[in-house]
C-alpha cells in the first residue's frame, strides 16, 4: 500500500508535517513498515481543500493530524 502526503507550500501550512508524523506514528503502531510506502509528494493540485494525501492513488482532502487516525484505521487497516 502507497500512502503519499502533500507538502507544497499550502498543504503545509495546514499541517502537511504533522500529518506525516502521524502516520508514521500508525504504521509503527501497527507494525505495517514492510506492508505500506509512505511517501512525500509536492503539490498533489487539490490546494483549496486542506493537505491532501493519496492512499493506492484515492485523493483524500482535508485531512488534518485530528483526524488522519479515524481515515488510517477506515483506509489502511481495513484493507491490510
């Protein structure tokens, strides 16, 4: 599984990073590290609506460090 998070200029202003150390957080949790990719990608073209995040290449907009756990568990534990 591929996860990538936006950190151009506006997703992290809005906490692209904590988003990203959050998840790392989840998948060391959940002992995934051999079983999902986490990646940082420049602009993913979806600026207006929050950091966005890719899971498998489904967009993911909005998402914040509040509720990235509630999506990680609904995306990536539900489908590991």
């Amino acid at each position: 599984m591929e996860i990538k998070v936006c950190i151009g200029s506006s997703c992290h202003l809005r906490g692209s990073y904590e988003v990203i150390e959050k998840l790392k957080q989840l998948i060391a949790d959940n002992k995934l590290e051999g079983k999902v990719n986490l990646a940082a990608s420049f602009c993913l073209g979806k600026c207006g609506t929050g950091v966005t995040v890719t899971c498998n290449g489904e967009f993911l907009d909005g998402v914040t460090p509040e509720t990235v756990e509630g999506i990680f568990n609904e995306r990536v534990l539900k489908a590991l």
